[in-house]
C-alpha cells in the first residue's frame, strides 16, 4: 500500500529530492509520483485517484504529465488471487500523452515495475532514458584494505618478486593483484556482517569455553568490519576533519552519495548554446574545452620576462636548486592527508605512508629523477 513514509525511504534511496504522495484509504488507492530534481516537477491539484504535475526537466521543453505510451515489460499492473485458481490480472494503471508530447519525447519510455507488495506494480516514466555506457573503473586503492594484514603480504611479495624493476612497474603489479583481492574485503560489507551476526546469534545461547571463544572472535570481526566499512566510506566523503571511530558510516555514506551527485554532469552547453549530452558528444566537448583552455596564444614570452623584476635572492636561487634530501620527501609525503584523491597509479596518501620502509627508497629514488 501506498504510504508516505515508505515513500519516503524510496525516494532517499534512489537519490530523489521530489515526491508527491496521495496515502492509501484503508486497503485501497494510493497513489505516488517521484522525481530527480525539486525545480523539475509543479503540483498543479490532485485525489484520491490522480495526480496532475506540470514537468520541466532541464533542457526539455514544459509538459503537462499526461498521455499514452508503450509499457515495457510486464504487461499488466494489477492483480488479485496469486497462489489461487482465481488470479485476474489488468492493465489498469496506464499513463496518456498527446501527439506534441510524443513528438518531443521520441524515445520515452513507460516501464513496469513488476515487484512491489502492493497489488499495483509502479509504473516509471523515463522521457528521456539514460543512455547506459560501459566504464572502464580505473584502480583505487582503499584505504580500509590497510586494515587486512594480508595488504603488507601482497605488497611485500611484489616489491620482494620485481625489485629489479622501476617503482611505475611495482605500483601496476600492486594494482592488479590488490583489485580482486579487495574487492573481497570493500565489495562485500553486507555479506560479511550477515555472517558475522547469524554466527553471534548461534553462539550466544552457548556458555562452554570453546563456544565462548568463538563469540568473543566474531564480535572481535564484527567490529573490524564495521570500522572498515567506515574508512570505506569516510575516504569516499572526503570529510577529512572527522576521525575514524566516531561511528559516522551514515554521514560519510550521505556525504559520498551528496559528493557524487554534485559531480554528475549530464549536459553542457556548447559554443552557441545548445546543450550538449552524451548521447550527442558530450564527452568531444569537454576535450575541445580543455584542449582549447591550456592551448598557448602566445609564442612569443620574451617582452612579457623581459619586464619581470627579479625578487629571488642568489642565496634563496641557490637553496632551491639545492638536491631534494630523502628527509624532505618523506615529510612532504606524510604531511598530506591519507584520505586524499589518488595520483594516476590510484594509490592514496595512505598507500605509501603505510608501506613506506617497502616502497619509500623507490619513491625517494623516483622524486630525484626529476
């Protein structure tokens, strides 16, 4: 049935800022409308058993949400008697859209949603449907894999087995191993609590010495997963000012997730206003603009040095082209914070500070090449 605090919960969890809900009579009626973005949608009235919204996505032009389009998937929405021999199925739930409509949405989509405990499956409206693209991830190292003895191992064992080869070749190595052995460890939180709690459920009734020590080992893992499951997030969130240990895995959870959004771009416009998405080259804009962006103008820099007045002493010249000391590199490394963004080998701050006597002669060696 259709409620306004399980509507709610539905909206926070597909990252919707927009919600009318008309609650359900006692067992019967209800209905729902949800949206991406709060300027994106205007009540105009509604009832029991409709709701009337103008829409106005970005870049589309306005629309009253009414009209009649192909249902993808199941094909109906309503039953009754599941599990008996009188099971009616309908179509009863429909949404209705007029020529103009069509012809300014052409790839609209109506969806059934067919799972719900409701009777009624929800029906989603997608005027413009995301273009789904495979993305290649890059490597990144998580910072709650430092937590896992078996990280040092895999590090050690790769320095140990390549140490002929330059530190660019170890870091590739690392990567490659280190990714499916993560993802075992930041890809499963879910899993490994579960396991950890039915096993804590079984074994607290029991009170023998060796039923006791399993408990206090599995409420010892419990824990661990927790505090990982909150570097985890807290290095997604980039909350730097917070400590591991405050239990704030919900704030970091919400802050990755408000990051992420915030870094979501869908559109641009181009050079003569129009607006540009991915399924028409947006990713071609975005090089044009940076290729054109740090593309000198100039050839000539002479009369522009020429003019500059010197302010650097010899003696303050002489210092900074004085060789790079093993001591400042590690110092300038571990003056950054371990949560940072990663360079392009993927691995954070945390990596080498962490693993420093493993890999710090390679990097010093590296830093005095320049």
């Amino acid at each position: 049935m259709c409620k306004k605090d399980k509507v709610e919960r539905l909206k926070t969890s597909l990252g919707f800022a927009g919600m009318v809900v008309v609650e359900a009579q006692g067992h019967k009626g209800g209905i729902a409308f949800l949206w991406r973005y709060a300027e994106e949608a205007q009540l105009m009235n509604f009832s029991t058993s409709h709701i009337d919204l103008v829409i106005e996505s970005r870049g589309s032009p306005k629309y009253r949400l009414t009209g009649l389009y192909e249902l993808h998937g199941y094909p109906y929405t309503w039953e009754r008697g599941r599990n008996s021999s009188n099971l009616i199925e309908i179509r009863l739930d429909r949404a209705l859209a007029n020529s103009s409509w069509i012809h300014s949405f052409p790839e609209a989509i109506l969806s059934n949603h067919e799972i719900s405990t409701s009777d009624h499956c929800p029906i989603i409206l997608s005027p413009i449907p995301n273009t789904r693209f495979s993305i290649v991830r890059r490597f990144k190292f998580e910072n709650a894999w430092l937590r896992e003895p078996m990280c040092r191992q895999i590090v050690e064992e790769v320095w140990q087995a390549n140490r002929h080869h330059p530190i660019q070749k170890k870091l590739a190595i690392c990567a490659e191993v280190l990714g499916p052995w993560g993802q075992d460890i930041t890809g499963s939180f879910r899993r490994r609590l579960d396991q950890c709690n039915r096993t804590l459920k079984l074994l607290k009734p029991l009170h023998d010495s060796h039923s006791t020590k399993k408990f206090q080992e599995a409420s010892s893992s419990l824990f661990e997963i927790l505090t990982q499951q909150e570097v985890f997030w807290k290095q997604r969130s980039k909350q730097l000012w917070l400590r591991e240990g405050d239990l704030n895995s919900k704030y970091f959870h919400a802050s990755a997730r408000t990051r992420r959004r915030a870094n979501h771009i869908e559109s641009l416009r181009n050079d003569t206003g129009e607006m540009v998405d991915w399924r028409s080259g947006l990713e071609h804009l975005m090089v044009e603009y940076f290729q054109t962006l740090f593309k000198s103008s100039v050839d000539e820099w002479n009369e522009v040095v020429s003019r500059v007045v010197p302010t650097i002493t010899p003696s303050q010249n002489a210092m900074l082209l004085a060789p790079i000391e093993d001591d400042e590199v590690k110092s300038a490394l571990f003056h950054m914070h371990p949560d940072k963004s990663p360079g392009p080998d993927g691995m954070s701050p945390g990596f080498y500070q962490m693993f420093w006597p493993i890999v710090g002669q390679d990097v010093i060696h590296e830093m005095k090449k320049f």
